[in-house]
C-alpha cells in the first residue's frame, strides 16, 4: 500500500472518529430533553361489556376513582378479586372506560402468587395467554385467556416521537440512577395522538428499580 | 500542519482504534469466562442465639431444609411470621447457622407489603434500618431496626477475583438478555477464601428481569 492510499485510510478513520466523539457531544446536550416520566402500574383489570355486566349488573356505571397517565382513562372505585390455580388476589381495581376484550394485568410477583406464568405482552394482545377468574360483587366469570404481564412501554404523541427520534413500535432503553441503578431493556414506543408523554412499568419494575413514579428516566435508542 | 505530521496524527488515531477493535474481539472471547450463576433470595431471617431462644426455646437445634450456594449456610425447616406497622407475612424461612445479630431481609415489595421502607443494605449492616417483629412458636421479638433489603451482590473466592480482575467491594453491573432485558447496576463484589462463586438478587430483582435462577449471567466492569 502506498503513502498516498494510507494517508487516505488513516484520513476516513480519523473523520469517523472525529463524527463520533462529536454525535456524543450532541447527546450530552440534548440530555435534558431525552427524559421521560414515568408511571407505575399496579395490578388491574379492563373489562368488555359482556363481562362487566355479569361482575357488577348489566348496563353498571363506573365510578372514577382518580384520572390515570393516558388522557380519557381512569382507575375505578370498583375491585374485584382475582382468582389463579394457587390463590386469589382482592382488591384489583377496574381501569375504565370499558374495552374491546376483558384483560387482567398482573406482574410477575402476583403471577407467582395466583400460580400463573403470565407472558409478557402489549396491551391488547392476551391471546393464548395464562387463564384466570374474576369474582365481582354480581358474579364470576373464567377465562381461559387474558392475564398479562404488560411490557415496559412509552406512551408519547407523533410530536414526542419526532423530538426524541423514535418511531412507533420501536424498542429502546432507559436509564434509571439511584442506589438501584441500572438500565431497563427492551421498552417499546407506542405512539398516537391520543397518548401523553410517559412511560409504563410494573411494580416489578418499579421495585426493583427503586423507582417511585415520580422520576424522569433517560431514553437511550 | 504538514503532510508528515498530519500522517502521524492519523496513524495515532488509526492504532487507537485498531487497538480498541482488538481490546473488544479479546472481551467476546472472554465472554464465556466472564458470566456468573445467579440465585434467588427469597425473603428469611438470620436469628441471634437470644432470639433463637426466645422464638423456638433454649438452644433449639434448627432442621436443614436445604443447602443454599454459600458453603455452611442452609435454609432450615423453622419458619416465622414477620410482623410490619401494615401487615404480617407468613412462612418466612430462618437461614442457618446462628449470627451475631439478628437480621431479616426482605424485598421492596414485601416493605409494601409490610407498610416498611427497608434500606438497601449490605447483609449484616443493619444499624438504623426498619423495625420489625418476629413471632415464633415460643415466642415474640420486636425488634427497633433489623428489616433491610439486601443489595445486588456477587460472592466469589480470591481466585474468581483474579480470573474476571475485580476487587472486594467493587461496584459492577451485570448484563441480562431476554424479553426483560437489562442491566442491574450497582452490584457489589463480596470476596472471601469461604464463598462459592455466585450472584445474589432478591425476588424483585429476579421478577423484574424474568430470572429464573438457572442463567449464567454476564459480569460488566
């Protein structure tokens, strides 16, 4: 190789270096936007119409019990107990409005408990998930799917994903500090207009995090 | 700048990165020496003779239930109620042999449980951490501090240090893939001529990153 084509190799070498160490900079100063809040979900039911009238009576109307992250959704006063092969949980509130498909969101601790290995999965998607029973104040109902452990996720609206770079259904990562540091993998974007900036955990996550919902995490892509 | 000393900056930046290239093609070679087994703790409690003696009786001999990673110490037959400000937990396990001081380890979730806010602490470094009461076949203990949340830690022999070049008291963090990927932070290296080389996290930890106890995880300096 000669002296010229060397130079020309150490030369690309050094500027992708140089873009390197300067695309770092960059994401040092955009630290301050690269936060997102975060909230922890405790166990909690959504129900389809056909089962919320046999737990509670047909046509019953929810009572809000507080607002939740995601605008239009709420926490109701209304528990239910929930019912695995091992054991039961009281006390499970209703998240309203009503939805498409009753599911059950549990974390991996109650899963032990309930004796039930829930996958983890996306709201929504509970086919072929673990089994579970509901006992309302009107009735019960068994399913034979619809207990989840939720995914680590990030609500954020089209403008949110155009500022942090990301795009819908991509994974990423967050950074916690604290004296149980560490970094959450595989948390997935879910962008829409309707959503409000902020991230979702479990109690699994939460805790094991020491993590008390009122952080703002970094997002690493 | 002339064209000789810009060479020589070049072929500096260029050995550089070779330099780094190499460094990380060595550490995916070292990879399969570099992962460590885990184990799961569930919550117990470590007795003190005198409160040995108040719960089970004078000089009680405890039955092994089984042997736990660490060379001399069983989980035992014996099992008490915690008793928290909240609420009690029952059939927690009594780990063998007797200490100097009595101690009960708990996770996050078990402190809710509780209605405590354990600290995260080293094992055996319990001054001013959360109350707790134990009660026993024989007897009751209130104890003014006792109640902590054990940190992520790794046991290892003189020799494990050498082999993956780490000191007593280190902070590292460990790399867990799947779908509850991650990285748990804050780690702390326990080293002693009596230890079996073996990580420890809590059922927080473990539930958090879908740990089963049988994976081989990776230790990052």
């Amino acid at each position: 190789m000669n002296e010229e084509r060397k130079s020309a190799i150490y030369l690309a070498i050094t500027q992708a270096v140089m873009e390197e160490i300067k695309a770092n900079q960059i994401e040092v100063v955009n630290d301050r936007n690269s936060r997102v809040p975060v909230s922890i979900s405790a166990r909690h039911v959504h129900l389809e119409k056909a089962h919320a009238d046999i737990l509670f009576g047909k046509d019953y109307t929810f009572q809000k019990y507080r607002d939740i992250s995601q605008p239009g959704q709420y926490a109701c006063e209304e528990q239910v107990t929930i019912v695995g092969p091992k054991s039961e949980i009281e006390r499970v509130r209703i998240v309203a409005p009503l939805r498409k498909q009753t599911q059950v969101e549990v974390s991996r601790t109650d899963g032990f408990t309930l004796g039930l290995k829930p996958p983890v999965r996306h709201s929504g998607d509970v086919s072929g998930s673990s089994p579970i029973s509901i006992i309302g104040p009107k009735g019960r109902i068994d399913l034979e799917e619809g207990c989840i452990i939720a995914d680590r996720h990030i609500h954020m609206s089209p403008m949110d994903a155009q500022t942090f770079g990301v795009e819908n259904h991509q994974k990423v990562q967050i950074q916690v500090d604290g004296e149980k540091a560490g970094i959450m993998g595989n948390v997935t974007i879910r962008v829409s207009e309707r959503y409000a900036l902020d991230m979702h955990i479990d109690t699994d996550d939460a805790n094991a995090f020491a993590i008390t919902g009122k952080e703002y995490l970094r997002l690493i892509k």
